[in-house]
C-alpha cells in the first residue's frame, strides 16, 4: 500500500515464536529508537524490559459488571467460574479496563476475552437483580469496615459479614450447619479453594441477596 501510494513506511516485525509480551517489547524498542531519530516526543509509564512490558499487559486488569455491583480482577482469574451470577433476560453490562477486554455469549457461557485470549468462562446462573447499589458491613481482621458492592477487601486472618438490610448471605465455598453466613468469623482455611476466584486461592465471592433477587457482589483477598 505505501509503495503503491508513495507513502512513507516502515516494516516492524518480531518472532511468532516469542510469547505476546516479549514480541510487544520488540516492537517497542524499535519504535521507540525510530521516534527518538526522527524528534517524536513520547511518554510511557512501565519500565521498557521483557518484564515491563508483561505488567503492563497483565496486571491490573479487570471487568465490572451491572453498574459495578460486581468486579472481577482477570490476571490471575480462574479458567472457569460456576454459578456466576447474570442478570436474566437481559444484555450483559460491564466496563473494562482496557478496551481489549470483551465478553462473548455462548448458550449459558460468557466468555471473557482479552485480545485473542480467552481469560475465563463465566457458567450463568440467572438472577434478578435489585435495584440499589449499597453500602453494606464487614469486620475484617477486628476492624469493622464499610464497603461498596465490587469492592475488593484485604483480609489477613479472618472476615466477618454483619447481619444488615435483611439480605441474604452466600459466601461461595464456606459452609456450616445453620446455612446461616451472616456474623460468623470466616479463615481461609473454611472455604473450598477450588470456589476462588483466582487460580492461587486467595480471592473469594461473597454474594448479596434480597429476598430472591441478586443485589450484589464483594471480594474478599486473604493475603497470601
């Protein structure tokens, strides 16, 4: 196209057998030396090493979803996560944090894609979803705490999920007798890892519910 249109261009390309990161690296390097002769002046905001350039690619990346009732961190999320929680008969809404990230149905699958990777299969369980977007109370580590729904919440040795609003509590992977999950101190150690969200089972889903309706999500990140 430049040679048929007189165009100025140049060729950039890089190995296919280098891993994404280490071939945008390469890239970059070259386009960055082509910019510096030629007087482009630029900014960048990670380091321009192989490693660099893979935390800016992976980390910190995430999905949130229905006005930000839930928040899905993606670097280290799990192949597939069940009885996740979409609206039903409606259009999946999310915001991302890079315009990469994207979400394809399949029959009862949503797909999260970033680029042309697959990250993650959300397997639906289809809710109703409440209306209001609120505040609700957690006790971490003896330290009460107000939270929003899609807040991600540090946690060392334990949490606990105030009793507030009538909701309905399901912390996913926790059970006890009383099927009851509100003002109970809960360790690491009482969930099932394989109902983290991510792949090092650290993050976990504790789910909000009036009456029948899904009102809204909080993580809970025990350190590791």
């Amino acid at each position: 196209f430049a040679i048929n249109n007189s165009k100025a261009a140049f060729g950039n390309e890089a190995s296919k057998n280098l891993p994404t990161h280490e071939r945008a690296y390469y890239h970059l390097l070259a386009l960055e030396k082509y910019m510096d002769v030629v007087g482009i002046k630029y900014k960048r905001k990670f380091t321009l090493s192989a490693n660099g350039v893979y935390r800016a690619i992976n980390d910190d990346i995430y999905i949130s979803l229905y006005d930000g009732k839930i928040k899905l961190p993606l670097s280290q999320i799990r192949d597939s996560l069940k009885y996740f929680p979409i609206k039903k008969d409606a259009e999946v809404e999310f915001k991302a944090s890079n315009p990469l990230l994207h979400i394809v149905k399949k029959g009862n699958i949503y797909a999260i894609h970033y680029g042309n990777r697959r990250l993650a299969n959300l397997k639906a369980d289809y809710q109703e979803y409440d209306k209001p977007n609120n505040i609700v109370t957690l006790e971490v580590d003896g330290k009460v705490k107000e939270v929003k729904f899609g807040s991600i919440v540090d946690v060392e040795k334990n949490f606990l999920v105030k009793d507030a609003n009538n909701y309905r509590i399901n912390v996913i992977g926790f059970t006890n007798k009383s099927k009851i999950e509100t003002n109970i101190k809960i360790k690491k150690t009482q969930i099932s890892k394989r109902f983290s969200v991510d792949k090092k089972g650290q993050v976990y889903r504790v789910e909000y519910y009036n009456d029948k309706k899904f009102a809204g999500m909080v993580l809970v990140k025990f350190k590791s």
